[in-house]
C-alpha cells in the first residue's frame, strides 16, 4: 500500500512539473523571424560542392565504362573476332547498353573530353580516346561491305557513309576535339573529313541552301539540324583555319533562327516546313537546347573579328531570356517549355546547365543573373543520376509534330542515350562555374559574389 502510494505521489507531482512548464509561444510574425524558416525544396538547394558533383560525373563514367564493350564477335557463336585478315559475314559491335557511334555518343565523346579537363582525371578522356581508336582501326575491316551495299544495316554503316546530319555532325564535333587536345594517337583526320564532305555537299538542302530534311513533310526544317551540322563545321573551321567553315556555321544559324526563332517568347519552335502559311510553335525542350547549345559550341570557336559574332551573341542572349523565364521551381525545365503540364525532362535540363554555365564562364553572360538558376539546374539533374549512374527522365528520341499529345506522351528510359553526354557536359561546366565564381545565401537565397 505504501508503495502504491508512493507512485500515485510521484505521478501527480510529474503531471504537476509538466502542467506547469510554460507553453512554448506561438511562431507568429511576433515572436519569430519567419523569412529564415527553411522551406521544403524540391531539390537541393545552393552551390554545389566541387566534390559532390564530381561523384556524380564519377557514377556516369562508371556506368557507361561498364556498358560500352570495345569489341568485334560473330553474332552467332558470340565470340570476339581478332583476325581482321578475312572478313567475317557475322562480325558486329559486341552490343552494350548504347551504341558507338550514334549521335548521342558524340555528345557523351565530348562530355567525357570535358569532364577529363574540369577535373583533371584522365580516365574520362581515356574513354574517349580509346573508343575512337578501336573505330578508326576496324573501318578497313568493314569498309568493303559498306562499299557493296552503303545502305546495309552494318555496323560502321554510319561511320563509312553516312546518309543523314545524325550519322555526322556530333561524332565529327568530338573526333575534332579529341585531335585538338592532342591526346589521341588515331589518325582521325580520314574519317572526320568523311562526315564533313557529308554536311557540306551530301545533305539535302533549301533552295538557299538551308539545311533541311524531306521528313515528316518535304522541306522541312528539324531544329534539332543546327546541332547535327554546325559544331562540326565551327570545330573543322579551328582545325584548318579555312574561313569557309565558320561563314557557313554563322549562315545556317541565321538562316534557321530567320524561320524558326520566336523573338516575343525567346524560343524556338521545333519543326518548319516550306509552304506552310501557319506553322504550329511546339517548342520542344532537348530541341531547344540543341540550339542553344550549338550557339555557345560556335562562340567557343569562331574568330572574334568574324562578322556575324555579334549576331550569334545576340540571339545566344535572347534565347538564354527565354529560356530562364521557362524554369520550373524544381529547377527542370518542361517537356515543352511553355506548358507547364508536360512532364519534367532531364536532358534538356542539362544541355541549359552546360550552355549557360559555359556562358558565364566564357562572359557572353551576366552571371549574377543567370548562375542561381544555373546551379539550380544542375541539383535538379544530379538528383536524376541513379546509384548505377544512369540517367533517369530522359525523352527517348523524338520526331517532330503538329500536334501537343505526341511531346506529352512521349515516353522516358535509361537507355534513351540523349540524357548522358549532357549530363557530363553541364557537370563539367559546372565545376568550372565553381572554380571561377563564389556563392553565398544571402538573405536565404543563393547570390554570386565576387571571384575568389
């Protein structure tokens, strides 16, 4: 009884002491400073670390090092092929996760080139390097049964006669950096005039010499074109000094951006056909960054005191307004830009974290402006880089429509190689960003300061 006593004793006077503790006052405008509560992001939020983004290059690399086999079998027996002496009917590309020798994989060439000179690790320009030598050294092999049949489905069909700006512009663009930067030992220089003689007097063009397809409607203008032909032929300009290349790279840019570029939103429309008096505006995401992509590919490159440098500049400025007005506040930007229903796209994402950032960077843009959203960009895009190191939220390879539920449904996939070589890219360039410039939160929100 005593004992029971004693309890009831202690629980009273406990309730007691904790009946009698004040209330915490009440979060009011009063009592606490609420512009400093941290709100709930959708992604991270702020600079990024050096470090942190190079584990996310890391990942990629790892992956795509893992899935992107260097090697000839027969695909019946499966079994690598080393003997090039005689041709074997049944020799193709050992298949991994992404082909060699697509346009994607000029993009993800350049990435890695990229990625090795922000950070400083030569394995990513290795990756490069030796995919390209393994190319350039079975071309001999393949060659005959190109020539026979140039539109057979063979493995290096694209490499020794390409029929389309895909099969050309990005993988020339990289194999000319890649000789640039002196570190491959391959003579490039065969196959990269064969992708060059492509674009320059194979493709089919306007009546004013516009670049153009004969797909989905004859004479039509795929966006997308500017970055399948232009860095190719900036990139061939530096290599030979010929002028002829950079006018013709300033040409086509001016001669699209005429039809296609939409100056009121600072967009531009994905598809163009001759003939039509109304031209539906779809302004697809990754196509848009193909173009703006290509301007800042061309700046890099084209003389200071060439003559349409300061019209590029321009519609770079206007575009990248555009563009910034178009960001969601989770940092990606839509399917199509300017619907805010359409799904959230990565790729896209990553090419305007890449070309902004190397915009800063080079100071065609104002940083103050544009580098908050541009850090914001590349959080969204690394929280899209799975454990494995693919990429998630990529739009698989698109045409070009009339109609709004073609883009809105078009499906997303890891193996949709498009997300890659951007997601090296905008990585690399953003590791620049951060080597140059300094970022404080300021007030609670992300402010570039001076450099350092």
């Amino acid at each position: 009884m005593k004992y029971t006593n004693f309890l009831l004793a202690g629980f009273v006077s406990t309730s007691i002491a904790v009946w009698a503790q004040p209330t915490p006052p009440k979060a009011n405008d009063s009592t606490t400073p609420l512009h400093a509560l941290q709100p709930d992001y959708p992604v991270p939020y702020g600079s990024p670390k050096v470090e942190d983004v190079t584990k996310v290059l890391n990942r990629v690399y790892t992956y795509l090092d893992a899935v992107t086999p260097m090697q000839v079998i027969d695909k019946q027996t499966k079994q690598e092929i080393k003997d090039f002496g005689k041709f074997n009917e049944n020799a193709i590309l050992k298949p991994g996760d992404f082909r060699l020798t697509s346009y994607e994989w000029g993009v993800t060439y350049a990435g890695m080139l990229l990625a090795s000179e922000a950070t400083g690790d030569a394995r990513y320009a290795d990756y490069t390097n030796k995919r390209f030598a393994f190319l350039n050294s079975i071309t001999p092999y393949f060659r005959p049964q190109v020539q026979a049949n140039p539109k057979a489905n063979t493995p290096l069909r694209a490499m020794l006669a390409p029929h389309a700006l895909d099969d050309a512009g990005a993988m020339c663009a990289a194999m000319i950096k890649a000789v640039r930067a002196g570190s491959i030992k391959a003579d490039l220089r065969p196959q990269i005039d064969t992708y060059i003689n492509y674009i320059q007097t194979k493709e089919y063009r306007l009546a004013d010499g516009t670049l153009a397809r004969n797909r989905p409607q004859p004479n039509t203008l795929w966006l997308d074109d500017l970055f399948m032909a232009i860095p190719a032929l900036a990139q061939m300009g530096k290599l030979t000094g010929d002028q002829k290349y950079f006018d013709e790279a300033v040409k086509q840019v001016m001669l699209f951006s005429k039809r296609m570029f939409n100056k009121e939103k600072g967009l531009y429309m994905h598809g163009w056909v001759e003939g039509m008096d109304v031209h539906p505006e779809f302004h697809w995401a990754r196509a848009n960054g193909w173009a703006i992509m290509t301007k800042v590919e061309l700046l890099d490159v084209l003389p200071e005191n060439h003559p349409g440098r300061a019209a590029i500049l321009d519609l770079l400025r206007a575009h990248a307004k555009g563009l910034a007005a178009c960001q969601s506040g989770s940092g990606f930007w839509h399917q199509l830009l300017d619907r805010n229903d359409s799904y959230l796209e990565t790729s896209a994402t990553a090419i305007y974290a890449y070309s902004i950032a190397r915009a800063i960077n080079r100071g065609w843009l104002d940083g103050l402006a544009y580098a908050p959203m541009t850090m914001l960009a590349w959080n969204a895009v690394s929280t899209k880089v799975n454990a494995e190191g693919q990429v998630e939220g990529t739009c698989v390879g698109t045409g070009m429509a009339f109609d709004p539920a073609f883009y809105y449904h078009r499906p997303i996939n890891v193996f949709a190689a498009h997300g890659y070589g951007p997601v090296l890219l905008a990585g690399a360039e953003v590791i620049n960003l951060l080597k140059k410039k300094s970022f404080e939160i300021n007030d609670s929100s992300l402010q570039l300061t001076e450099k350092r």
